[in-house]
C-alpha cells in the first residue's frame, strides 16, 4: 500500500473505535494533525452523542468509501506504516466484516478508546509544545474543567461494565502528574471493577515519582503502558528542547519505570523522541539510552509539528526533513544507521525517509 494509490477496500479501525478530547472539549476521531475535523463539542452536545454525531458518521463513510477524504494521508502513522486492514484480511473478524460489508457509520458500543487532552497543566514549557509553563488549578477554568471531568467519569461509570474494553489516554496535552485536573480523576478511577479498562499514562516522567506511583495504587493493574516524551539522549540537548526540567530526576525515574516494566506491573513502556533539527543528532543514542534500561522498551520517533509555538521562519529551521534544510543530507545519514532497524524500534512518520535513506549510495 502506498499514499500514491488509492486506499479502496482498506479499513482504519480508529474513528470506529477511538474518541479524541481536546480543548474546549472538542471532540476528534483521530489525532488532530492528520485528521483535523471537529466532529462536536463533547460538553455542549454529550459525550456519546459526539460519538455518533453527523461529521463522525461522514469520517468513517470516507474510509468505508476508500477515499479517506478527511485524512492527511502523507503524515498519518497508519497509513506510512502500512497499518490499515484490507477487506480480505478481515476473516474471523465479525466486528469488522459486518461494518465494512454494511457500511455502517454508527456504532452501537461506546468507543474503546478515550483520549484526554482538554487540560493542557505540564511542569514543563517545551518549544515544541508552548511558550510558557502552564498549571491551571483555580479560578473558572479550573472549575469548568473539574466539572467536565465529572462528565468524563459519569461517561465510563454508565457505559462500561464487566467485560467492556476501554482504553483511556492521560494524556497528550500535558502531564497527568502535573495536572491537578487529571491527576484527581486517575485517583477517583474504579480500576478494580473493570478488568478490561487499561490506562495509558502519556508524562514527561519527571513527576513520576515512587511516591505519586503510590497514590495510584487502586489503577495500578489497570495500568497498561507509561509512555515518555524525552526528545534526547543528552542533559545538554534535553534541557533545550524539555525548558524547566530535571535531567537527574527523569533519569532516576527511568529507572523505577524500567523496573516496573521488568516486574511485569507494566506491559509497555515507550520512550518518544520529537524530531527537530535540535536534536536529531541523538537519535541513534537515544535507542541506545533505551536499551540501557530496558531490551523491550518501545522506541517513539516523530516529526515535529508546529502547534503554534514557532513563527514560520523558526519551523523552518526545525525541519530536519526538508530537502532544503541545510541539514538534510546529514539527517539521511543519520537513518541510515542499523539501530534502527531494532524490532521495538518504531519510525512513525519517519519511515519514508529511512527507506529513502537506504537507498541512496551517495551520502
């Protein structure tokens, strides 16, 4: 499967399955920088009428269409990566054989995946992501957002019980250790309840501590995947692209997670690496740095986008992967290398350019 060619008879699964909650509590069926459509207000209208609203049901006829007409197919990870189910290969697949035969755009069961991304509280003011640290705990803000939280747990409490399957994101806007917001919902969660309700903690990890891991002690089992934004191998580098942070304290942290991760009290732990021209240079050492912790932890690169941080002339000079970018041949090269050809080793939006890379005798 290529973006060239036409995508007809392949299936994503994700508007299907998956709910995005970003801020103002709009809801998307994907990540926002490949799938851009608003599809409700999660506040406004509910959370499950959001699920099924009209601009949902028009998303997920583009993918049973083929034309995947609302999706950025040259950045979309699942796409790049070949990640979509041809019809054929759907046997067995009840599920999905019934939705692509019959077209069907509204779901009848609760998404089983929610992600969270309305509060954007992080200890930290990364460039790539903000221009000031961001903490909101008082004031109407506050309010407005612990009382949607109330939503948020009346929404599970009602449509997941027993054998259901979720899956919730905390998150992608911020850091659930940071979050005041966040952090009391992870703590008002009946884990125990549910044996197929798995959480993914999205942190820094810098605030993940021994101690607050001890707060959650009643989700722990619940508890599937810790997933660590880092963007470097070095304290140098890390204090740029990470502003505010502690490289002695992740690292310490790294280390708990890692025997986490060993114990068998986590089943995934990835490290993710934002790729800018700040940093690129790390990348084969940060695999490397990985694999001082852990043979399994799941490595995370992606480019970087622009959230609005940077002025366009700054992003330009971040663009590691233009052609144009005086660095460009150097960042080929640096693909090039076979640490990443490790099996836990994921490209992402990457991948075009090693294969590129691979090809080229020249550099």
């Amino acid at each position: 499967m290529s973006i060239d060619k036409p995508l007809e008879g392949y299936l994503c699964t994700i508007p299907f399955t998956r709910l995005e909650i970003h801020e103002g509590y709009y809801g998307y069926a994907c990540c926002p920088s490949w799938l851009p459509e608003i599809i409700g207000n999660c506040e406004k209208e509910g959370i499950a009428e959001v699920w099924n609203s009209e601009k949902m049901q028009k998303i997920r006829a583009s993918i049973l269409d083929g034309s995947y007409s609302y999706c950025n197919k040259e950045i979309c990870p699942n796409i790049q990566n070949n990640k979509l189910f041809h019809h054929t290969e759907l046997d067995g697949m009840k599920k999905w054989i019934k939705v692509y035969e019959n077209k069907l755009t509204v779901m009848e069961e609760p998404p089983e995946a929610i992600e969270l991304n309305y509060d954007f509280s992080c200890n930290l003011s990364c460039p790539s992501c903000r221009n000031e640290q961001i903490i909101d705990n008082a004031g109407e803000s506050f309010e407005e957002k612990e009382k949607f939280t109330e939503n948020v747990l009346e929404f599970i409490d009602k449509n997941y019980i027993n054998d259901d399957v979720l899956e919730l994101l905390v998150t992608g806007s911020g850091d659930p250790f940071a979050s005041p917001v966040y952090f009391k919902l992870l703590q008002k969660l009946r884990g125990k309840d549910l044996p197929y309700f798995d959480i993914v903690l999205h942190t820094n990890g810098v605030l993940l501590t021994p101690h607050s891991w001890s707060k959650l002690t009643h989700i722990h089992k619940n508890i599937n995947n810790i997933s660590v934004s880092i963007d470097a191998a070095t304290k140098e580098t890390y204090l740029k692209v990470r502003r505010l942070s502690n490289w002695e304290m992740l690292l310490k942290n790294l280390e708990f997670m890692a025997t986490l991760l060993d114990r068998g009290e986590i089943k995934l732990l990835n490290f993710n690496f934002v790729v800018q021209n700040d940093n690129y240079i790390e990348m084969i050492d940060f695999v490397k740095l990985a694999r001082r912790y852990h043979s399994k932890i799941i490595v995370f690169f992606t480019l970087m986008q622009n959230w609005g941080t940077f002025s366009e002339s700054e992003y330009q000079k971040q663009m590691i992967w233009d052609e144009g970018h005086v660095n460009y041949l150097h960042f080929l090269r640096t693909l090039k290398d076979p640490v990443f050809d490790d099996e836990y080793v994921h490209l992402g939006s990457l991948k075009n350019f090693r294969e590129m890379a691979l090809k080229k005798t020249d550099i």
